[in-house]
C-alpha cells in the first residue's frame, strides 16, 4: 500500500496537517489511520493522537500498523480507573506503557496513540526518568545487592525465576533480569563485585543466546520519585492530616493516621504500589507523556468525545477518592490528573470534529468502502463493472487469489499480478493480508479484501506480547513447604522442606517428611525418586499414612485390582475396534489444500500434528475412534472442520453432535462461514427448527442431499437416518447421557468418530495409553492472543458498577458468575438498579435445560448484555462480545474452574477483562488462601496458571476413565494412580504379571557433595538440580548440564562440583569394565572385570595410574585387577580420572598406542 500512501502524501490537506494546519470533521477509522500515517510520513515529527479510551486508542493503532512500521508507531496505554488501578494493574497494561515512554525518552520520532486516562496521567520529569536508567558494562564494579536495590527502586520485583519482563532474580553469582525495553532478558554474572559477564538469555530453556558489552535497563514504574518529592509530599501529607484531626473521631482519625503513615513508610522506602500514585497530587512539578518528545504535534480526536471522558474521569475519580476518605483510607484533598488545556498550552494542537461544525473542515480523499456481500461468482462479476472505470486491486491471502482467479478465468476477465500506474484502469491482484478494504476518490482505486470477497475477518495489530507461554506443565516441580507427597514405600506424608545436615563428618541434603502420629522421616535428596509431589483435585485434603503400618500397601493393592478392571475395559474396546470395518479415505486432494489454505489464522504445530494423526486414522479401513484434547479456544473446531471436508470431499455425510442447543447453532454458524466457497449442503437440527423444516431435513439425509448435519442428541434418534455416514464429530461427550452414549457406541463400530474435550489429560497418562486409545492434544495457544486482563480484588460495588458500564460503552456483554442460586435474583436486580442501562439475564442450573438454553440464545444474540449465572457457563459457548467476566466470591472455585471460567472472554480482538473477587471481612481458609496467591500469579506464564493447568488435567483424567476414579485419584494422587494404570496396561497386554521392583538406592558414596543455601536459596530450585542431575544417563549428558548450571547460576562451589563428580563416578562404575566399586572409611576399592583384566595392558594401566598418583596401589586377586584409592584430598575425582583413562587404554597385544 506504499503507492497509495505516496499519493496521499502529495494532497495539500496532507501537507497543511504536517504543518499543524487545518482541521478534519467525522472521519472514520480507516480514513483517520490513513490521513495520521500519510501525515506522518511527509513529515517524519512526535505526533500524538489522543482518543476518549483504551479501546479506542487501541483500534487506531492496529490500524495505523497497517499503513506504517512497529518503529513507526506506539500505543501509550494505562488503566482506565484509578479505582481498579489502585487495586490490581494489568502487567501487559504496565509493560506496554513503560515500553512507549522508553522509546519516547530514547527521541526517536513516532505517531503514538493514547487515551485520556493516559494522557492526563502525572509523569516523572523526563530527565529524572533517563538519569534513573540502569547503565551496566564488562569489568563494572558493583556490588549484587546495590544492582537489586537500584533494580527495586525502579520498578523490578524481585522473584525465584525471571519468567516475564519487570522482574529480577538472584542465584549465586548471577543476577538475571528482564527489562523493559530489550526484547530479551539479561543475565549479569559476578566475579566479587565486578561484572564478568553480560549476556541475553532464552526465557523458556533459561539458557544465555548472545554476549553484551554494555546494557541500559530503564524503569519498570512511572512512580519515579526524586529524595525532594518524596519530602514534600510527607510534609504536605503530615499537614493534610493534621488538618483532619478535628473533622473525624477519635477511631476513625487512628485508622486514618495509621493507613497514611504506612502509605508514607512504603513511598520513603520506594516500594512501588498502585495505590500511592495518588499522592503524586501533592507535587507541583508532575510532568506528562506530551513532555518525553520535544516538538510534537497533538490531535484530539474527537474533540467532543474527549471532552466528555475528561469530564466522566474527573467524576469517577472524585467518587472513588471521596469513598477512599470516608473510609479512613485516604485523605480528601487530591487533584490526580493534568488539566487537558492547561498541559497542551504549550503544544501545537489540532482538533478532530465529530460533526462540520463551520464548514472549514478540510476533505480527505479516502473513504470506506461498501461492498454489497455476494457469493464468489457474483462479486467477480461486480468487480469487472469496477475494473471498467476504476484502478482496482485486490488484497488475498494464496488460497484466495486461486479462487479468484479461477472465476475470472471462467468469465474471461482480464486481470495483473504486476503494478500499474494507479490513474490506469483494470484490475490488479496482490498478494497482502488487510482487514478492511477502501476506496481512493482521485485517482479512482478501489481496494477490496477478504473481508469484502469472502466475508473473513483478518486479524489486525501485532501484539508485542513479551508474555510468552509457560512452561509445559511436566516441569512444574514447586514444590512448598506444607505441601504432601507420596513416599514410594511409605506412602501419603507432608513436605517441611529441606535440611542440610552433616552426618560423619559429611554435609548432605534431605527431604523432611512427617507422617501420622507426627513419625519424621528423612529422606536423602539422592534418592527423592521415591518421592513425589501429592497432586490431586483442587482442595482434595489427603489422608496421612502412618510409618511402619501395612495401610499403604493395602492401598496400593486395592487401587491395583480397580485398574486392572480399567486396562481390561480399555484392552477389549481396543481389540473390538481393530476387527471393526471402516470406510478408508483417500489422499488429500487438492481441493482440500485449497480448502486448507483459506484458513485465516497460522495453525499452531500442536494443530498441524493432530490433523496429520487424524487424516492417517482416516485412511485405515477401520475405524477412527480419536479424542482431541484441548483448551477453550486452541483451535480444537478448525480441526474437526478439516477432517470434515475430508469426508465430504469423497461424499460421505458427516454428523456433528453438540452437548446443547446454543453450541448446535455456533457450530452451525462457524462451518457455514468456513464452507461459504463450497457447494456444501449444511443443515442444523435443533429444538428452535420448526416441525415442517425438520420433516424436510431429515428426507434430505436419507436421500444424500444434507452433507453435514450439526445438532444435538435429536441426531441420535430414530428417524434420522444417514445414506452413508462417514464421519461423526461428538463435541465434549463425557456431558451425554447414559443413553446418548450407549447409541454413540453402536455407531462407533463402522464410522469413524472423532471426539472433542476442551480438557486436557496429563502427558504421563498420554503415554501410558499408547496403543490403547487414540490421542491427540492441543497445548498451544493461537498466535497474537491478547491475554485477559486478570484483576484479584476485594469484592467493591463502585469497581463492579465501574467496570460493567466501561464494557457496555463499548458495546460489549459481560458474565457475573454468582454461585450462590438462592440470592442470583437478587444480585441481577441490584446490577438492574445500579446499572438502568443493562439489560440482565439470569441463568443457572436449577432452571429447566430447556430455560436455560433461551436465555443463552438471547444473551448470543445480543438481546440482553449482562448474563448472572452461576458455572453452567464454564464449558463450551463461544460469546466473542463478551469480553468482561466479573467472577464473585472467586475464592470459593478452584483453580482449574476459573482458568476455564476466564477462558469464556477473550475471544476476539478486543482486550478482556476478568475480574476475581473475594469478601474483605472473610476469614479465608488455608487453602482458599493458597489458591488466591495462585490467581495472583494468574499469568499465562504465572505458577497460577500451571496449576490450573494441572488441575484440568487431573478433571480431564477423571472423565477419560470414569468419574469413579476420582476417589481412587484423591487416595494416592494422579502420578501414583496413572504409573498403577501403566503397570495394569502392560500387565494385560504382554500376558506376564507385573513384578514390582524395588527402587534402586544410590550408591552412597560418602564425599561433601550438596547444594548450599546461598547457591539456591529456593527448595524447588534444590529438588529441580538433584533431579536433572539423577536423570542424566551419560557423560556427555551430565557435561552439558554442569555448563547450564553454570551458565544460569555462576561458578559452581565445591561441594556442587563434589556432587558432579559423584554422579560421574555413578555413571562410570556401571561400565561392564567395572566388576565393584567399594567405598570404606579410610579407602575406596575398585575392581575391574575378569574378561578386561585379562586384555588390558598392564604395564600402560600401571604407569597412567602412577602418573596420576603415587599413594594408589594396585594387585591382582582372582584374575581381577583391583585399584585401591586412599580416601584423601581430592580421591573422588582421582577415582573419575582412572576411569576415564583406563577406557582408552589399548588392549594387549595392540601396536597402536594411545
């Protein structure tokens, strides 16, 4: 599009506006991000646009990203309300801000879009902001706990691990962080004081990338406060509160006193909470984001519109202020905005007008474009009218152009893939993805898309998303004190943690575990193999086992007999199915790769393997029986959808079997969107299809004329009957009935059938079903998701009130999630009574299916806009204007259900909102406590997130394998149950009966080899080294993992390079060279082989090892070679070296020497 935007840089209103000049009147937004970016480009200058709120801002800048570069443009952000603000940020908000007043501070020249809220936000002095940046180099002296004192003062929190940006972590030597302004984290590594090394490291594998010289790392808060600042406002605060000492009571001017003071103790100690940006009031020299660039230019856009919001802010402001002061929690006296006029007093400003107001305005000669909806054929045709007197082009993904071009082919319409001049008329096609078309008056172009042509929504805006996806949840090993874990042979205990204790004369590490009846048990950290983490059901409280009591193996043995039942029934089903006869489906064709590429999103790899495994299970000849797993959203539909033209493109029908009457019509309406290229014939049967519609329907399907049925369990009755069924997809089966299922089996046995389950299984259990069931999982989520705002607050009317109004200004809907069915009428009637212009809903799960089913119709259809409902809304509906969810008493779900509650928004492109609340005046329990530091943490990358992760999948287990196993679940815990259920498969599919063996226990071979407190300080990070070191099977391996630990925490301390060398020496001694290695008090003694002893050259072994030491002797017994060390200074890695050595020694007889 640079031609077009070349041409509009040459217009004189263009020109004029570059200069400061002129005025625009109702311009929509295509034409204003075209007329901002031509503007620009004339005149490469700071300009800012400001619009009335984020959402605004939010949409002008996608659509400027159309026209110009990510360098081109910024978004400067910030929370709407200071009332949700004070309480819980958004850290994606907070990044994203920080990042544009860094690049803003940096000089460079840029549109920036913002919004009042942010515009009017007070602001560091720009050059205090540039002289708090951290400036670090090679051979720097500094001391590790200044560079985190520097670090906090400026925004960082401190944490275990840097896992997103604004965050810093200590480890030995090593300091990583993640600023804000680099595209990747930093390690810092120490030698003493000075800095050794400087390098970027990849955030998932925590492995160093790229060497630095030098790095700046800039502040991560704009609550910047000079030593002067911060003394005034304590004066001005001190005086404020003075002042109150004869306007309240004696109690509440305490409360008041005590929660300023302790305000004013956190600003001297320059911790950085939300809420104390509003004592910025109290300071006469708070800057603006108008001040970080020099010379800008201001549109306000629209004027009016930004009026009014100034006027809405100050409103909303001095009653969440008021509210805060009749609390005790605030004092009253604040102003926490700039003025508008005043802060663009000495700023070139120009006024957009939402209406010609004096007829000056100027005109721009670009406008939308309205495009009548046609099918393919007819559109071409209206094109060829265009081509005769316009320049137009059309913008196609592949798979598009194709089409197209077929169609102009078969009504012989001439057309270029080359440019023409743009006063040439025809027709031009070009490969480029936009989200809308648009029409240029003179020359006249028109430029037409896929939203025009094919009616397909392109996803506009790259979101700079630094919060990358966590983790796959096997690594998650946080393991806290408190938590239980089942010790392999004594069964369920509590963790204490870890000690490090010093038993003759030697320091090792172990596991604290108590039993019942308070029986202590140490376990060494060598051996934590037979312990693992107790991982069950959200809230589940287990049974402690007691030591030396025979109740863990009675457990164990009846938990056995229940899943050997399991692996009979999994087994059989197996069996039955190979000996089933299927329909085998032929390769792809080309009209399914054309079908294919007209997908408008990038497939995650996740989707592409699934697909790959689904088409394969097709072109058996017996049938299918697959489960899809996978998270709201992953794109389990696009999947099925594949799968489903597979089947139609060889003209075998197809069944798709929806849990309820609203997803029968989403479903409906997705496939109908997807297939609109296609004479596919689709059909929905439902209860809302009326009776003549449903006689004509099912005749269709019996003749063959209906393709792809999409309905309810109506589609399992009798009377519908299918010409030749290929292919049924049953979406989230474990919600059917006893009777739908056993109608399902029937047609299991000569159809292929694929199920959908939006719950994922854990991975081990993945595994242990290989060969068993079909499985494919979905763990990827879609590129350029924005993530869900996610806010933990105490329950407060004003911010449900607050928030509930914002997301209806913008034409949305919201989910209240109220649980409680007794009281639902009336927390609706108070939404009723806050909000008039809501219209509610009430939905939950005592109402009539059939009730409940019209009520969610009518929230799809947008007849109402706010839906109070209890969890029915937890699974499956897809409401892409929903995008708030106010979850009350968010302390009573578990993790696992408000993950997927959180999922319901989120589902387009604009920005969502969850909102977690919690009662003030409750006293939480020990668990409930837990969880709500767990939905803190409530990022996708956050530990929040793999437990919820964790804990769907613990659900997801449950409804493979029945819901009677959740109890056998809860007994020994997910890990215990599935190595059960592995042993049980194996057991009955080999025919030879599981003999348990009994844990290997390490060699003990007695050095100081642990891991100090001040290496890592974290038990987790403990637990995590032991293992990963256990787990290495080779010297190549361990050498690779010795650099990691050195690369993540600085140089290894004795006693690590100790345990090393110990698990070195393990891995040596299992050499078949190796007869026995025997360790004593004062010596070690290691025997080699008969059958090496025999060929080695002895002359050559005895010189290497005399070479190495003096104080080792050697003998031979029994045709054994026998080595015996003193147990001196560093006799360990003596030992190692006489192994390594020895391995390359020539047998006798061989000339060659080594």
């Amino acid at each position: 599009m640079d031609r077009i935007l070349q041409h509009l840089m040459r217009e004189a209103s263009v020109r004029a506006l570059s200069k400061g000049q002129g005025s625009f009147a109702h311009l929509t937004l295509m034409q204003e991000a075209a007329l901002l970016a031509a503007t620009y480009r004339v005149h490469p200058q700071p300009i800012f646009i400001v619009k009335p709120n984020l959402y605004q801002a939010q949409h002008l800048h996608a659509k400027l990203q159309t026209w110009l570069s990510d360098e081109e443009t910024a978004l400067f952000p910030s929370e709407e309300s200071l009332r949700v603000e004070a309480i819980a940020s958004s850290p994606e908000i907070n990044v994203q801000k920080m990042e544009t007043l860094s690049r803003l501070s940096a000089g460079k020249p840029m549109i920036c879009v913002t919004h009042v809220g942010a515009a009017l936000r007070h602001l560091p002095d720009p050059a205090y902001f540039r002289e708090r940046t951290v400036k670090l180099s090679l051979n720097q002296r500094i001391e590790p706990k200044e560079l985190a004192e520097r670090l906090r003062v400026i925004g960082y929190a401190q944490v275990n691990r840097v896992d997103q940006p604004c965050c810093f972590a200590m480890r030995g030597g090593i300091v990583d962080v993640y600023p804000i302004n680099t595209e990747a984290p930093l390690r810092i590594e120490f030698f003493d004081v000075e800095i050794e090394s400087l390098r970027t490291f990849d955030l998932s594998s925590q492995r160093s990338v790229q060497t630095l010289d030098e790095v700046e790392i800039q502040p991560a808060t704009d609550l910047l406060l000079t030593d002067a600042q911060i003394d005034r406002i304590v004066e001005k605060a001190e005086e404020a509160l003075a002042r109150e000492k004869n306007r309240r009571s004696i109690e509440e001017y305490e409360v008041l006193e005590n929660n300023v003071q302790r305000d004013l103790d956190s600003i001297k100690n320059h911790i950085k909470e939300n809420y104390l940006y509003r004592y910025t009031a109290y300071l006469d020299d708070n800057d603006s984001v108008f001040s970080y660039a020099k010379d800008s230019l201001i549109f306000i856009s629209p004027i009016q519109d930004v009026k009014d919001h100034v006027h809405h802010l100050m409103e909303e402001t001095v009653d969440y202020l008021q509210e805060k002061s009749q609390d005790q929690e605030a004092l009253t006296t604040f102003s926490v905005f700039h003025d508008l006029n005043t802060v663009l007093a000495t700023h070139r400003r120009i006024d957009f007008e939402l209406f010609e107001t004096h007829g000056k305005e100027m005109r721009f000669p670009l406008r939308d474009v309205h495009f009548p909806q046609e099918p393919l054929a007819q559109a071409v045709k209206l094109i060829d009218i265009e081509r005769k007197r316009k320049h137009v082009i059309l913008c196609l993904k592949d798979a598009e152009i194709k089409s197209v071009i077929d169609v102009l082919l078969t009504q012989k319409i001439p057309y270029t893939l080359s440019e023409k001049p743009l006063d040439e008329v025809g027709l031009m096609i070009v490969h480029e993805e936009r989200d809308e078309g648009f029409e240029l008056i003179d020359p006249p172009v028109l430029v037409l898309t896929s939203k025009e042509l094919f009616q397909r929504h392109i996803p506009i805006g790259r979101y700079a998303n630094k919060f990358k996806e966590a983790e796959t949840l096997s690594t998650y090993q946080d393991l806290q004190v408190g938590d239980y874990v089942v010790h392999h042979q004594h069964g369920v205990g509590k963790y204490l943690g870890i000690l490090t204790k010093e038993v003759e004369g030697v320091h090792r590490d172990f596991l604290h575990i108590v039993f019942r009846s308070d029986d202590q048990l140490f376990v060494p950290l060598e051996q934590f193999q037979l312990v693992r983490k107790f991982v069950s059901r959200d809230g589940v409280v287990p049974k402690l086992n007691k030591l030396g009591s025979n109740e863990w193996t009675k457990t164990k043995a009846k938990i056995k007999e229940n899943v050997r039942d399991i692996a009979d029934r999994l087994i059989a089903l197996y069996a039955t199915r190979e000996k089933d006869i299927a329909y085998a489906f032929g390769p792809d064709s080309e009209l399914q790769e054309e079908f294919e590429e007209e997908f408008e999103y990038p497939l995650t790899q996740d989707q592409a393997q699934a697909i790959q495994e689904i088409k394969d299970d097709m072109m058996r000849p017996k049938p299918m029986d697959r489960l899809l797993c996978g998270d709201v959203g992953f794109g389990k539909t696009e999947v099925a959808i594949r799968a489903a033209f597979k089947a139609v493109a060889e003209h075998k029908q197809v069944a798709f079997l929806c849990p309820t009457t609203v997803l029968s019509r989403q479903h409906y309406q997705t496939f109908l969107r997807r297939f609109a290229n296609y004479p596919v014939n689709i059909r929905v049967l439902n209860r809302f299809v009326i009776e003549s519609q449903v006689k004509e329907i099912l005749h269709d399907v019996r003749e063959g004329k209906v393709d792809i049925l999409i309905g309810t369990h109506r589609i399992l009755s009798k009377d519908v009957r299918f010409k030749d069924l290929g292919l049924l997809v049953i979406d989230e089966e474990q919600r059917f009935g006893v009777e739908h299922k056993e109608k399902i089996k029937e047609v299991k046995q000569s159809v292929h059938v694929l199920s959908l389950s939006a719950t994922p299984i854990p991975r081990t259990l993945q595994m242990s079903l290989i060969g068993v069931r079909s499985l494919s999982q979905l763990e990827t989520p879609p590129q350029n998701r924005l993530p869900v705002q996610t806010y933990v607050l105490h329950k407060n009317k004003g911010v449900i009130k607050e928030v509930i109004q914002r997301e209806l200004a913008r034409n949305g809907q919201v989910f209240y999630l109220f649980n409680n069915v007794s009281q639902i009428f009336s927390v609706a009637y108070q939404i009723k009574q806050d909000i008039p212009e809501a219209k509610v809903a009430v939905a939950h799960g005592q109402m009539h299916r059939e009730e409940i089913e019209d009520v969610m119709y009518r929230f799809t259809t947008n007849e109402y806009n706010v839906l109070v409902c209890t969890t029915i809304v937890e699974t499956g509906i897809d409401i892409p204007n929903a995008n708030t969810i106010v979850i009350d008493q968010a302390d009573t779900f578990g993790l696992s259900q408000l993950y997927q509650i959180k999922g319901r928004v989120g589902r387009s492109d604009r920005l969502a909102y969850a909102y977690l609340m919690y009662s003030p005046r409750k006293q939480l329990s020990e668990i409930a406590q837990k969880r709500l530091q767990s939905i803190k943490e409530f990022t996708e990358l956050g530990s929040g997130y793999k437990i919820a992760m964790r804990d769907l999948t613990i659900r997801g287990a449950g409804e493979m394998l029945g819901d009677s196993q959740s109890g056998f679940i809860d007994t020994v815990g997910i890990d215990m149950y599935i190595e059960l259920l592995s042993q049980a498969i194996q057991e009955k599919r080999s025919g030879i009966p599981y003999v348990e063996k009994e844990m290997a226990i390490k060699q003990n071979i007695q050095v100081d080899a642990y891991i100090p407190q001040t290496f890592a300080p974290q038990d987790f990070e403990k637990i995590s080294l032991y293992q990963r070191i256990d787990k290495t099977d080779t010297e190549h391996e361990l050498k690779k993992l010795q650099e990691e630990i050195i690369d993540l925490y600085g140089k290894l301390p004795r006693s690590v390079v100790l345990l090393f060398e110990k698990k070195r020496l393990e891995l040596l001694i299992k050499d078949p060279r190796v007869a026995s290695f025997k360790e004593r008090k004062q010596n070690a003694e290691l025997a080699f082989s008969v059958e090496w002893s025999k060929t080695v050259d002895g002359v050559k072994l005895f010189k290497m090892i005399s070479d190495l030491s003096t104080t080792v002797t050697l003998k031979y017994t029994g045709g054994s070679i026998i080595v015996t060390l003193p147990k001196t200074g560093e006799w360990l890695t003596l030992a190692v070296s006489i192994l390594e050595r020895s391995a390359k020694l020539t047998p006798k007889g061989n000339s060659h020497a080594n």
